[in-house]
C-alpha cells in the first residue's frame, strides 16, 4: 500500500502511521534460556497488562486481548515490566503481538526471550509467526530481524473515528 487510507464521507482519521508486515524466515530460535522467569499470563493479570500496553503503547490491546492466544510475561517483583503474546490468526500463521517491554528495564533482553517463548509454541503447532511494526520502529525492527523475522509487505493502519 503505498498510501494512507483516505477516510470516507463521515469518518476521521484520528491516528496512524506506515506499517512494515514481517514473518518469521529462520531456522533456529536459539537459547530456551531468559534472563529472568517467564510466568504464561491469564485473566487474573489482565489490569497488569492494560497497565504496561497503555505505558509502552505497542498496538490495540483490550481487557480481553489476552484470550485470542497464549501470553506470556516477566514479573519484578510483583510489576509485570515486558510481555509478549498471540493476537491474529489466519491460516498457516500467528501473529506475535503485545511485545512490549517498561522503559526501566529495556535492554536486558526480555522482549527476546518472552518472542521465542511465544514462538516455539506457535512453530511446534506446525504455524509460522508473523508481525507488524510501525516502520519507525527501528529498535523492534532491528529485534525482529535477529529473531529471523523478514520484511514482507508495506502498508499502513489507521485509526477512524465518526464525525
């Protein structure tokens, strides 16, 4: 898609940004290994959950995003400070979604660990992972890539909202 959606008569666009869509290429996920436990998340920690998307904003996240796949996180403490799950299903793939880690404890390699937790379960059921990342995105983006991931189309979202 080379352009943003253009709203029709009756809606706006209240937000948006290009897109890159990316599927999983690679061949080994590499260490089982985390730098710190990873506890599979459920509907008890859904507040928790809320409370970090609406920090780290990584995309659509709802009270009930958490039942559309297997969620898995990192606790310090009793903070839920990164996590990373299963949103969108079509055939043969699954997306990664809600990877997003608190801005005090970037860098210490969660989001890597709690996407390969995340991914051998979507590999061991015989399905590719895929995601999407705001382009802009270089940090994630360059994440991604070391995980396997490969660029495989453009686009854009956008947020509409009526008039």
């Amino acid at each position: 898609m080379e352009a943003p959606c253009q709203p029709r008569a009756g809606w706006k666009a209240v937000d948006g940004a290009p897109l890159v869509l990316m599927a999983w290429q690679g061949s080994d996920l590499g260490p089982e290994d985390s730098p710190a436990p990873i506890v599979k998340l459920g509907v008890e920690d859904s507040a928790d959950m809320l409370e970090l998307t609406a920090l780290t904003k990584p995309g659509p996240f709802g009270p009930r995003t958490h039942e559309l796949g297997s969620f898995f996180g990192i606790r310090i403490g009793s903070r839920l400070v990164a996590m990373a799950g299963e949103r969108l299903k079509v055939e043969g793939y699954i997306e990664v979604s809600a990877v997003c880690t608190h801005p005090d404890h970037l860098g210490k390699g969660y989001a890597a660990a709690l996407m390969r937790t995340v991914m051998r379960g979507i590999l061991e059921r015989g399905e590719t992972p895929f995601l999407h990342s705001r382009a802009d995105n270089a940090r994630a983006i360059a994440l991604y890539e070391r995980l396997g991931f490969r660029h495989r189309e453009a686009g854009h979202f956008v947020v509409l909202e009526r008039e």
